[in-house]
C-alpha cells in the first residue's frame, strides 16, 4: 500500500483565465468597429458620413439575387453539401481562375470558404507552426496579422510609406527575412492603400520568394479594381514555378458587391487544400448553398455590370485624391486599385484644431468624428500612426460632403 501524500489540490484560491490567452490577444477588427459606431450613429439621427466599411454601395447584382431566388426552393440546396465547396461552383472557380488570371487550376485544388476572410485563417493555420515567421508588408489589411499570431506564428512587419507609394522592396524583404521565415503575405491590389505591384515588381518578388524557398500567400480579391495604367497581375503569372509553395486568396465580395452572401476561396497545392478542407469540415461545414449558388451566376455571368462598378469607383477616387491632396499638411497618393484611399496625415498631427492637439492618427480619427461627424480608420489599425483609410465605395455626394468636412476642420489647424 502506498504511503506516497496525495497531489495538492489546485488552490480554489488561483486565479482561471475566464477567456484563452490566445483568443483573449486578439484585437477586434478596427474596420468593422469603425462602421458599426458609423451605423450607431446613423440609427440615432446624427449626419454621419462612414468611410470605414470596406464595401461597395452598389447591390448586388440582379442576376445574382434571382439565382439564389431559385435556389432556395430547390430542395437539394436545403441539405448538407461537400464541406469543400459544391462541385459545380469549384469548376466555376477554376475556369475564372484561367480567365482573369491566365493559368490553370484543377477544381480538387478549390476550397469554397465563409468569405475571404475564413480563406485567410485557413491558410495561415495549415502552413505554420508555432515559431514560424511570415513577412507581412505594411500597411496591411487588419486580419492578416490576427490570422496569423491564431496559427501560432509571428507576423514581421515590412512598412512601406508614402514615399515609396506603399510598396516594398525586395530588398527591404531580404532585410527582414531569417531563417525562421515561412511565408510572404501579398496583397495587390492593397487593403487598405490602394498600391498595386508592377509585373516587373511582382515577378521580382516572386523570384525572391522562390528562392528562398519561401511561401507566397497572395490576397488577390481585387483583381477586377484597377486603374490608370495599372495592371493587375497574379505571382503565378508571372512565377509559375511557385505553385506548389503558393495559396491564392479570392472572393466574390468586393468585384460583385456580395460582401453579406460571405463566400470566398483559396486555391494551391493539392495537399494544402486537402488539409484546409479537413479543417473546414470541422470548423463550419459548407458554406450556405444558396451563397453558393449566387456565387456561381457572379462567376459565370456577364462581367458588364462589374466595369460599370469599376467606372464609379475610379471617378470617386480621383474626387477624393484631389480633394485630400488640397488639404494643408495632408499627402495622398494616387492609389491604382481597390477602393481605398490612404492619405499621410504627419503634417496634420501636433497642430491644434479646435482647442485639441491630436498626436496620433488614433486621435485625429476620434476627433474628425467628433467634430464633424465623419467616420474614417486611423493608420494604427493597418500598422503605424500618421495615417488614415478612407474607402470611396460610397455615393458621390456623401463622398464630397465627407472630405469637405474633414477638409473644414483640417484646415483650422494651427
């Protein structure tokens, strides 16, 4: 018989983490604070002009809501379907994938997520591992790095400023790579600048990337917002030799102006997508069938109605650029794709306005929002401070009513 005491008991006393550490670090998602405290405001009577929410004005598309009209009385669609995605919506995405971007896909490499935001999770989840490494270029989209530290990985911050139009260089990339580094986080065009990369730049990129044996995760959900001169152009167009160390990340959301139906997808290397698939079957399921089906007729109709989309959003860029870039202490530059506007407001900070002398885009957001009931992002949410993103997915009233305030306010800076 043992005479060994019993293990002490835990202390009632000691203290239970009532929420993980490990979702507890999470940050909220900026953007989405930013337009919900809009919308609040909205409800409660006040003038509020929102530039925070990363989403076209425009409806969905007429086509697209019949077919998803018909679906919902079509009793397979009532059912559970493959956690991966319906199979006719994969080959839809595939036959895209060859007509936008200029390369083929097999649809077995096609997971169909809830939205692009789920596409990135998954991503970074299947490819890291605690004590990995992903460059991530800055200004970046707010959920990159969240997605990232979940996977337990660590995100490496590359800013790119105003002066180099927010993009990065290879070289800046090289400065940052260690042997810890798993991936590269593209996005072009950018959330939440506006950048895109140039062919030459992008193959330049890749070529590093494969290298170093290193894996390209690429946010291309804007391919369709470009202008100017700018082009978009996808890495495996211009590196084919990446497919086997590259995931691209794409949606319906933001070419279709189907941000609410929350359908997106990645595509890669067949053992990638078979484990995210595994993944997903356990997180979710399959995304709604009639999202699916909606997103079927966006793919497979007419892309008339998205160059109309397109047409609007370049007109309200060029309002906004100008109108930002008359502001004193204010430098925007000319973003090339997607709907953002990224305006360098250093000039700005540390001047009083209206008795208050922000030091921080933080500060400026605030009080831009107070004073004049304009809702915008502060720098801080996409890396750091001294700048603010404004979206032009909005009406062109709204659009000038908005930077006119803020211009009116700005301008009694001294």
């Amino acid at each position: 018989m043992s005479t060994e005491p019993p293990a002490p008991a835990l202390s009632e006393s000691a203290p239970r983490r009532r929420v993980s550490a490990r979702i507890g670090a999470i940050a909220p998602s900026a953007t989405l604070a930013v337009d919900a405290k809009a919308k609040a405001l909205k409800a409660a009577g006040r003038p509020v002009i929102g530039f925070g929410a990363g989403e076209p004005d425009f409806p969905t598309p007429d086509y697209i809501v019949e077919a998803a009209s018909r679906a919902c009385h079509d009793i397979a669609t009532h059912r559970y379907t493959p956690a991966g995605g319906l199979p006719v919506l994969k080959e839809a995405i595939a036959a895209a994938t060859l007509r936008d971007s200029g390369y083929q896909v097999s649809p077995a490499d096609v997971l169909v997520t809830n939205g692009g935001k789920q596409a990135v999770y998954e991503a970074f989840a299947t490819i890291l591992d605690p004590g990995d490494e992903v460059i991530l270029p800055a200004p970046y989209w707010t959920t990159y790095p969240e997605a990232i530290r979940l996977a337990g990985a660590l995100p490496v911050e590359v800013f790119a400023g105003a002066d180099q139009d927010y993009l990065v260089t290879v070289d800046q990339l090289e400065a940052a790579r260690t042997p810890a580094t798993k991936a590269l986080l593209l996005c072009s065009p950018s959330n939440p600048t506006g950048a895109v990369y140039s062919p030459e730049q992008t193959e330049a990129i890749g070529r590093w990337a494969l290298e170093h044996g290193i894996w390209v995760v690429t946010d291309e959900i804007y391919q369709h917002l470009v202008y100017d001169d700018a082009v978009f152009t996808p890495v495996l167009g211009v590196v084919p030799e990446l497919r086997d160390t590259t995931i691209v990340l794409n949606g319906v959301a933001k070419t279709y102006a189907m941000t609410g139906w929350r359908v997106g997808w990645l595509t890669g290397p067949s053992d990638v997508v078979k484990a995210a698939t595994n993944l997903q079957s356990h997180l979710t399921s399959n995304v709604a069938n009639v999202s699916q089906r909606a997103a079927l007729a966006a793919l497979t109709g007419p892309l008339d109605v998205v160059e109309q989309m397109r047409e609007a959003f370049d007109r309200r860029r060029r309002t906004m650029v100008a109108a930002l870039n008359a502001i004193p202490g204010v430098t925007c530059p000319t973003p090339k794709g997607a709907f953002y506007a990224y305006p360098c407001v250093e000039g700005v900070l540390g001047r009083e306005i209206d008795g208050e002398r922000p030091t921080t885009s933080a500060e400026l957001a605030e009080l831009i929002l107070a004073k004049v009931e304009v809702a915008v992002v502060p720098g801080e949410a996409f890396g750091p401070s001294g700048y603010l993103r404004l979206s032009y997915a909005l009406g062109d009233d709204a659009l000038v009513e908005g930077v006119g305030r803020i211009a009116e306010l700005l301008g009694r800076a001294r």
